[in-house]
C-alpha cells in the first residue's frame, strides 16, 4: 500500500498514486460505545473505592472525583486528537519516542523512590496532586512510532538487518525501561502489541518466532529472578496454598464473581470491596461489576470491548494508506489486549498481574491515554479511499494469516523455506525434495 500523496494535503478529498482519499463523518458508533464505558466506569469507580476513600483519605469521593478530573481531560484529548488530522503524529513521531524514552529513564533510575514508587512498583511520576503513568505514555508513542516506521521499510521489513534488529533493539529499549519499574502487566501489552503491528505490516515469520523465542527466555528469567513473581506463578497453580499472601487477591476477586450470580447483588452492594478484595477500583474492578450487575454486567463489558474491537479494525480496513491502518490496527490492539488480560487476571485464566480496564478502572494516566488513542481512531475514521488499484488492508491482513497457515503446513511437510507473500526475499525458494 502506498503513501505517496499529492501536494494538496490539505483538501478533503485528496488523490494518491492509487486512489482518492475522501473525508466524512467519524465513526459515531465507536464515539457512543467509548460514552457508554466511561460514565459506567465512573460509578463503579465510586462504587468500588468509597469505602477505602472513606477509611484513607476521610472521603468517600475521593478516588471518583479524580477519577472524574482524569475524563474531563481525557475527553478534552479525544475532542482534540480527532481533529488533528492523523499525519501530524508520523511527523512527531520520533519526538514522542524519545521523549517516552526519557520519562522511562527518568522514572527508573533518576527521580527519587517517593516520587516514582506506588504498591511496590517503580512506574508514576507524582508532583502533588498530579500523578502520571509513563509506561501508558510509551505505548502510544511506540504504536504511533512504529506504524511510521513499518510503513515505510516495504520489502526490507524482511531483511534481519534492517528489519528485525532494528525493530527488536527499539522495543527491547522501551520493554527493559518498563521492566525496571516492575511493571509486567504493561511490559506484555507492549510486547504483544508491537509484534502484531509489525507481522501485519508484513515481517518474516520465522523472524518473529525467533524474537518470540528470545521473548520467552527473558521473560522466564525475568520471573526467576523476582521471587514475587515466582510466588504469583505458585498462587496462580494453587491460591489456597497462599492465601495469605499472593493468592488473597485472586481468590477474593473470585469470590466476588461467584457471589453476583446472574443479576447481581445491585449497584452499592457488593460486600468484597469493604476491605477484602484490594485493588477493587483499580486492577479489580470487573470482579466488583460482576458482584454487583452479575453475569450480565460483565457480559455489557465483554460486548463493549468486542464491539470496540470490531470497529477498531474495520476502521483500519478502509485506511487511506499504510500509515494510518497500521496505526489503527496498533490502537485497537493495545485498548482490546490490554482489557483481555484484565478478564483474564480476574478470573485467574493467567496468573495475577496489575494492569488497568481500560475506561473503566481507576487510573489517571490510563484513562486520558485511552481517551486519545481513541480520538486519533475517530479521526482516521473520517478518511477512506476509493480505490483504483490498491490492495486493501484487509486482503493484506488475510494474505499475512492464510500465509501464517501455510508455513505452518510447510513445518509439518518440512518445508522450512515457506516465507510469508509480503517477505518479498530475493532468494528463490529451494525445490521440493
């Protein structure tokens, strides 16, 4: 796909080298699914962490009305992200990089431990009142990042040299940044996300495995190097066994869950967030719906992020060019990913690692981040192309998979030589034996 455009950028409906981008409407069924979640949000927000406001800060508001700051804000930012047209952030690409690099680096090994420390994990910036998450900075600077870059290496997204190296040793700065403030729940988002921004835009599979390979081994290291992190893998096997200790939380969450049945004990009854269930309004917060609204409660929220998905990616389907379907397909990732890990923390599917609902857990920095990468989605939205000669993106997204089976099939039949049909490798392919 092409991003050769004319010099008449600025009119709204502008022709390429294989169509005519034309603008219109964004996509107001994304914009009413993000206002049905954050409202929703800031009840149970209020509804989970009165108790504790109550007990800690002798105010029962206290989480909800920065809660309730944190979306006026970050409803400021979607306003204002939907308007700048989406080409502006390939030009600052680079700039938010580093500049997501540098808070990294600062929050890790500069600031003092009471102003970056929180539960033990060394990953805020805290100025009195004003609190930031760095880590939710870096992952939209790294997808806006990386759908420049990917977007203009073509073929040699194939080479090792000027493929692969390069995109593992900029997600290996960010990632080991992250790491250092103990953050592993962030550390997988970014992970995963940038891996499937980067085999969409067609990287060589066999690429990816081995940095999938290498992935796994420092995550096991990285978990035998922690022995919290080695105690929640046991907790996860068996939470009785540490109940007063690593498994308490999940075990509660579950209680939780099991107690709402399947309409729930009502709005304000749940009994786990009177100082059972810790982190009821943050990393837990779907535990607290599902006590209060039931199974359908968290069928509402499972749905909101199905549907979130759905027009995330049609939206990069009918991109006007490389840059912004990757850019979309990143975005719609990372929110949809990061809430699939968050169910599957609470039901214990994997084991318990603290990571935010997006737009409906407390937290500041992940709410205005969230609110933004939705307000650029809104923008793209408003730009399709009519289409001469381009490959879409979802021909190119369907060839990436059905290739992904073929090599698959190529394994078995020992094929090793199977490349994927955007490797675009010079070397033929070696004949069958």
């Amino acid at each position: 796909m092409g991003d050769v455009m004319s010099t008449s950028e600025t009119t709204g409906s502008l022709a390429t080298s294989h169509g005519e981008r034309v603008k219109h409407q964004p996509d107001y069924q994304l914009m009413i699914c993000i206002g049905l979640m954050v409202p929703f949000g800031l009840v149970m927000v209020y509804s989970s962490s009165f108790v504790e406001g109550f007990v800690n800060h002798d105010n029962g508001f206290y989480y909800m009305f920065r809660q309730l700051f944190a979306a006026i804000v970050g409803s400021v930012g979607m306003l204002i992200a939907q308007r700048i047209d989406y080409r502006v952030w390939r030009r600052y690409a680079l700039h938010m990089l580093v500049f997501a690099i540098v808070l990294l680096f600062l929050t890790g090994f500069v600031l003092p431990r009471e102003m970056t420390e929180v539960n033990n994990s060394r990953s805020w910036i805290r100025l009195g009142f004003f609190s930031f998450q760095p880590s939710e900075f870096a992952k939209l600077a790294l997808i806006i990042y990386f759908a420049s870059w990917l977007s203009r290496r073509g073929g040699r997204l194939t080479s090792v040299t000027t493929g692969m190296l390069p995109f593992g040793a900029i997600l290996g700065v960010v990632t080991a940044l992250v790491m250092v403030g103990r953050d592993l729940g962030s550390t997988m988002v970014i992970v995963t996300m940038s891996a499937l921004i980067y085999f969409i835009a067609g990287a060589n599979i066999l690429h990816l495995i081995g940095v999938a390979v290498l992935g796994m081994i420092m995550f096991v290291i990285s978990i035998t190097l922690a022995s919290y992190r080695l105690e929640r893998i046991n907790a996860w096997l068996d939470p009785f066994a540490y109940y007063s200790s690593s498994g308490f939380q999940p075990l509660h969450a579950l209680y939780a869950l099991a107690s709402g049945g399947v309409f729930g004990t009502g709005l304000g009854q749940s009994r786990q967030k009177y100082l059972w269930l810790p982190q009821s309004f943050t990393d837990t917060i779907l535990a607290i719906i599902g006590e209060e609204f039931g199974l359908f409660g968290t069928l509402f929220v499972v749905g909101c992020f199905a549907f979130l998905a759905y027009r995330g990616f049609r939206i990069a389907r009918s991109a006007p060019n490389t840059f912004s379907a990757l850019l979309a397909i990143g975005l719609t990732i990372w929110l949809v990913f990061q809430a699939i890990i968050n169910l599957a923390v609470v039901t214990t599917l994997v084991p318990f690692t603290g990571i935010t609902l997006p737009f409906l857990s407390y937290g500041g920095s992940s709410l205005m981040m969230s609110m933004v990468a939705v307000g650029i989605l809104l923008n793209i939205s408003k730009y399709t192309l009519i289409e001469h000669d381009q490959v879409s993106m979802a021909r190119r997204v369907s060839e990436q998979f059905n290739a992904f089976k073929t090599f698959v099939s190529g394994l078995r039949r020992g094929d090793w030589w199977a490349r994927l049909p955007f490797a675009r490798s010079s070397k033929r392919p070696r004949p069958r034996r």
